[in-house]
C-alpha cells in the first residue's frame, strides 16, 4: 500500500486496501498441529483474534467459541475424524483454513 498514490475510483482503492490487509492476516496465521487430534492452536501475529468457529463439510457449524487473544489452544476431542473448515475472526477480518482431524 502506497498512501502517495491517488486514486481516481475511492471504491477501487479501499478493495485494494482491505485485500492488503487480508492476504497479511491470513500470511501471519498459525494453525497446528494439522492433522489435529485433541487439541488445536491457532495463533495470529499481527491480529487479535475474536471468534473461531469450525464448520463440517456439510456447512454445520460444529464448534463455536469467542476468544479475544493472539493464542488459543482450543479443545477439539468432542469432533469427530474428518475434514473441517476452520473460520477465525478479528474485528477486521477472517481467515478461512482446511482443518483435519485424525
């Protein structure tokens, strides 16, 4: 991002700011161990981090829970083997990552 450049479409530079600043979260996001088992963390370098939710591949949501910390250990045993998407929240953005669960 170059706050010299002027841009004649506002629409256009506030996509390419909020696209900016996506690609650092999801860049700075730690997820593991992948494949999990009982436990999960999750830690984001340059966010905090205010809700984690883990969706089937069916769309459910199967797990829901507000943290508002950088680092979160979060107990995943009561989900059982397979694959998940794992949706983390900021105030800002989300990142979006494949969870297996072995």
């Amino acid at each position: 991002y170059d706050a010299s450049v002027t841009c004649s479409d506002a629409n256009a530079c506030i996509t390419l700011i909020s696209t900016g600043i996506n690609e650092v979260i999801d860049a700075s996001t730690e997820i593991y161990p992948n494949p999990a088992n009982n436990y999960l963390n999750i830690v984001s370098n340059s966010i905090g981090i205010n809700t984690i939710s883990i969706y089937n591949l069916h769309g459910q949501e199967v797990l829901n829970t507000e943290v508002n910390a950088s680092e979160v250990k979060l107990n995943i045993s009561t989900l059982k083997k397979g694959i998940y998407i794992i949706n983390i929240t900021s105030n800002d953005a989300s990142v979006k990552r494949k969870l297996t669960i072995e």
